[in-house]
C-alpha cells in the first residue's frame, strides 16, 4: 500500500510538471488548514443508529499551475490530513484518519475560484470512542476499505498577495464497508464531507 500511495503522489507530480512545460502561466506552492464536518451518505446510513456530523481537520500542502493565455484555467493538485467520521447520538463518535490526493481543475475569475475534480484516499487509521466507559474503544480497521475513491467541487476566493479560503463538497465513490460489514447492512454506506479551508500561496516560476 506504501508503494501504491508513493506512485500516486508521483504519478500527481508528474501531471502537475507536464502541465507546466505544456503551457504558460506561473505557478504557486502553499499550504492550507481547515475544518470538516463529516458524515455518511447512502440508503443505509444509519443501520447502525442515527448518524450525525463529526468535526474534525484538515492540513495540507498545495500547488497550483496556471494554463493558457490569461491564466483564467488551473491545474491544482494537493496532498492532505483529513478527518472524516461519524456520530451517532449518545452512543458513539468515530473518527476516520486519511492522506487524500485530490487532483482538482479550476477556474479562476479575478479571484473568485471554482474548482472539480477526483480525490484517491488512503484510510490508515480508525478511532471509534463509546459514550458509555465501559465499552472499550475500536481502533481496527476490520472490513472498513482503506483505498477510497471520491469527487470534490467547491467555490473560493484567492488574494493576488497569497491568502485564500474556500468551501467545498467532497463526496465518496468508494463504499466505505467491505466484506461481512456490507453485508450486515453496510453495503451502501459511502463518507460526506463539507470542508472550510484557509490558505497561502507563495509565488513560483514560469
């Protein structure tokens, strides 16, 4: 899996510098923190109680290469800690622990960005935490399927002089239960994260 995720970063890497020699424009490197509120999505959601929101956060180095005449197109890989999870009322809080690499095209009008794109995830740790103390704490990550595939739109404001934010929907493709889980009621359950992020972008080369 180590090898998997290191061909994925290079492989983001590699698309970035192809972009950059494919066309003009500057490019940026920056950094951004931020909060999500997380949940599930899909008809089974809530086979185990009532599922709410958990919050958690975001950190993560960015790169952006701006295309073509006018730099009005990007192209802006990242690579993340994010916190996703779940909780259910009076019951339990889980918190799921990622390395996402999404690959987001944008627009960039003035300022005002608009941004889609795919996002591949590695789920590398789980921490579910019981209301009542004397039910221990899960921290396996059992049938729970580490590699996750997902999308990302959103909408932002950049600062010519490198402050930024930004709100975004990040939606799973991957189920994220595999195996005897799916199969107990889990088989349709997929992760929900709103993410609010602020961020800096130091200028680069051509």
């Amino acid at each position: 899996m180590r090898t998997l995720l290191l061909s994925l970063a290079l492989l983001t890497g590699a698309t970035a510098a192809q972009a950059q020699s494919a066309a003009g424009g500057g490019s940026r490197f920056g950094f951004k923190v931020g909060v999500v509120a997380a949940t599930l999505a899909g008809d089974d959601k809530d086979f185990q109680g009532d599922v709410q929101n958990r919050f958690g956060f975001l950190a993560g180095l960015t790169t952006t290469k701006a295309l073509g005449v006018g730099s009005l197109f990007e192209l802006h890989p990242e690579l993340l800690y994010s916190q996703r999870g779940y909780q259910i009322d009076d019951v339990s809080k889980t918190t799921f622990h990622n390395i996402d690499l999404p690959l987001l095209a944008r627009v960039n009008a003035e300022g005002l960005v608009f941004e889609a794109g795919p996002q591949v995830g590695y789920l590398f740790a789980r921490k579910t935490k019981f209301e009542d103390a004397a039910t221990p704490d899960i921290t396996a990550r059992g049938e729970l399927n580490k590699l996750l595939f997902g999308y990302i739109f959103g909408v932002g404001y950049q600062l010519a002089s490198g402050p930024n934010v930004g709100i975004r929907y990040n939606g799973g493709i991957t189920r994220l239960y595999d195996g005897d889980a799916a199969l107990a009621g889990g088989n349709k359950i997929r992760n929900s994260v709103f993410q609010f992020h602020l961020g800096f972008d130091f200028p680069g080369g051509n």
